[in-house]
C-alpha cells in the first residue's frame, strides 16, 4: 500500500476522479444505453473507463459527453453517501455484482444524477472536481475504451 494518499488502492481513489468517474458512467449509461464500466482505472493524473457498445462512436457523440459531464461538474451537486439495507437499495440500484452475504449497502448520490453503491471516497460537492477533459478514446470489438483527466 501507498503512503501518499492521493495514490491509494481502489476503495481510495482519487476523490475528485472518482467522483468524476461516477458522473462519466450515468452519462454513458444515458447518452448510449450502455451498462456502466466495470473494468476501468482510476488515478489522480488520468484513468480509463471501459463500456461495450454495439457501434463506435463518432467523435461528436463523445465532445457531447465530455460537455454532459462538464454541465454536471459545473452544477455544483451534492455529493452524498448513506448506508441502507440491501433489501431497501436493491429497490433503487442494480447489486447484482455485489456478494450475496453483503447485508448493509452504501449508496452514494451526486445531487438527482446519479446514484450507485460504491465503498470509495469522493468530493462534497461537483464544484471540487475541476474540468473534466477526455484526452483519447479507440473502438475495438465492441469496447469503447475512453481515457480522462482533470484540469483546475
């Protein structure tokens, strides 16, 4: 394990990132109907989201989903986490990757966007996050692979 706190393990990201992630994978799931990313790599400098789609996308789609997530940025949601019974969050969010033997669930929300369980650490508020710029993105068999970055 790291002893810069900046560069943690996965429960530990990068909060700003992170938070960013979040926001990213409601976009995604609203702009192409996708599923959110389940492989993806989350650090303070840059990281990377995986999402599967039936075709490419152009490269319009993806300056509006950068500009989605800026919109969000800009908003300046809250960013809020609460802990609820499984049976009571399965109701409102899919936990099927989760463990059968997991009984309480953390959910976090930013602001009426998104909501999704997650054990990580994230901003207060979308204000914190910065510009959030997508720097590369490559299609191939099926998988969008986008990469990402934050400026102040």
């Amino acid at each position: 394990m790291t002893t810069n706190p900046e560069l943690s393990p996965k429960k530990d990201y990068y909060a700003p990132m992170h938070t960013a992630e979040h926001i990213l994978n409601q976009t995604m799931v609203r702009v192409f109907g996708c599923a959110r990313s389940k492989t993806n790599h989350i650090e303070k400098d840059k990281s990377k989201c995986d999402y599967f789609l039936p075709v490419a996308p152009t490269e319009e789609q993806m300056r509006e989903v950068e500009a989605l997530v800026n919109d969000v940025v800009a908003s300046q949601l809250p960013v809020t986490a609460e802990e609820l019974p499984r049976d009571v969050a399965e109701k409102s969010v899919d936990l099927s990757s989760l463990p059968e033997q997991v009984s309480t669930v953390r959910l976090v929300r930013v602001g009426g966007y998104d909501v999704c369980p997650c054990i990580g650490k994230h901003v207060q508020n979308t204000r914190e996050i910065g510009r959030f710029k997508l720097f590369s993105w490559d299609y191939q068999n099926g998988r969008l692979r986008v990469r990402f970055k934050l400026e102040k």
